[in-house]
C-alpha cells in the first residue's frame, strides 16, 4: 500500500450492538448519567452543555450521542501520502472509559485529501438511519431487547481537516474565515505571509456565513 487509493468503511451499527450487548456499555452510561440529574453551578462534563440539553431525544436513557474525528496523517516519512480515519467516542460513558471504546469506521489511504463527498457519505447515510431509527440489542441483564438512537453531535477536527470538511477556504487563505464573508489581507511577515481579517470601520457589518 505504497501507491494509489484505498477507501474502506466499517459499519459503526454492527460495532454498537457488539459493545452494548457483551460489555455492558448501557449499565456505565445510566449510571454516569445519574450524576447530571443534581444540579451543579459549573460545567462538568459535555452532559452539563446548554446545546446537549436542548436535544430532546437525548433525554431518553436509553439514546446516545457521539462525537467524532477526522483528520490526515502523513505516512512514509516525506512521502505525499496520507491516511484519514473517521473515529467516534460514546460522549455518555464517564471519561476514563471512552478511549476503551473507540469506534473506527472509515478510513481513506492516498496521496491527496480525500473526496470529502466520497469520504462523508456512508458514515452521513448511516448516521442518519442511527438518528431515525436506531439500533436493536439485548440486555443480557434482563434479555429484554432494546431500540438506542444514535446522534453525532460533535466534529473535533483541526484547521485544515476542518475546512476540507465544511468545505470552506482553509484559514490562511482568501476568504477563509468560517464564520463570516471577509476576505481579509494577506500581510507579509518575516517567514512568509499570514491573512489576517480586520475592520478600520467599526460600524461595517460583516454577512455571517449561517445567514446567506
């Protein structure tokens, strides 16, 4: 795997049912949830945020969200080549046990940033069947069968991986704020060049991205 193309993705459907049905998963989470129903005057965990209590369908004990990762890593030392996994992490398991609970389920090899339309679209396909209709498993503590929706609720991506994502204009270019329409200035530095984006004019409104 030294040349060419390679796109590989693994269902993150039969993973779940695998983790929540052998090793117990759902028993953590309820218990890790039980602390949030106290109130507490600071921010604890993501299960505190503002944004995660206003998805209704996350108050259902039994659904779950995720947070999930995309980024490139070089291979080969000075070689152009690049492997970019999707990874995911169950954001209601305590802390400590979410790196025990990695789900890999897309991974692209190649010498460029993959197709992003490529890349996204069976994990958005699927992600958006988790959300409709969920996923079926036993209990073994009662084998009962349950339905757990799944939400992907966060990207934790840097910059460039970021922009490849969204689609936009990497930072350091033209245009490349992500929230508004400022094309900004490229200035000359000591090493280079950087864009910054500026306003003399403190009463120019900018055309913020989320209202065009």
């Amino acid at each position: 795997m030294k040349q060419g193309y390679f796109f590989m993705y693994m269902p993150l459907e039969p993973q779940l049912k695998l983790k929540f049905q052998y090793q117990n998963l759902m028993h953590n989470i309820k218990k890790y949830k039980r602390i949030f129903e106290e109130p507490s005057s600071s921010y604890r965990d993501i299960l505190d945020g503002e944004a995660y209590a206003k998805i209704k369908n996350l108050k259902y004990s039994d659904n779950i969200s995720l947070q999930f990762n995309i980024d490139g890593i070089p291979t080969y030392g000075k070689s152009n080549y690049q492997i970019w996994p999707i990874q995911c992490m169950i954001n209601e398991l305590p802390p400590n046990e979410r790196k025990d609970h990695i789900l890999m389920c897309g991974l692209w090899f190649g010498p460029h940033k993959p197709n992003m339309n490529v890349f996204l679209k069976p994990f958005v396909t699927e992600l958006s069947n988790l959300s409709r209709s969920g996923f079926k498993w036993i209990d073994a503590t009662n084998s009962k069968q349950i339905v757990t929706k799944v939400f992907p609720i966060i990207c934790s991506s840097d910059a460039p991986a970021r922009a490849a994502v969204q689609n936009f204009i990497q930072y350091n270019g033209k245009y490349g704020c992500e929230f508004c329409q400022h094309s900004g200035e490229r200035v000359k530095k000591a090493k280079g060049s950087a864009v910054f984006i500026h306003c003399n004019n403190h009463s120019l409104k900018f055309v913020l991205l989320n209202n065009v």
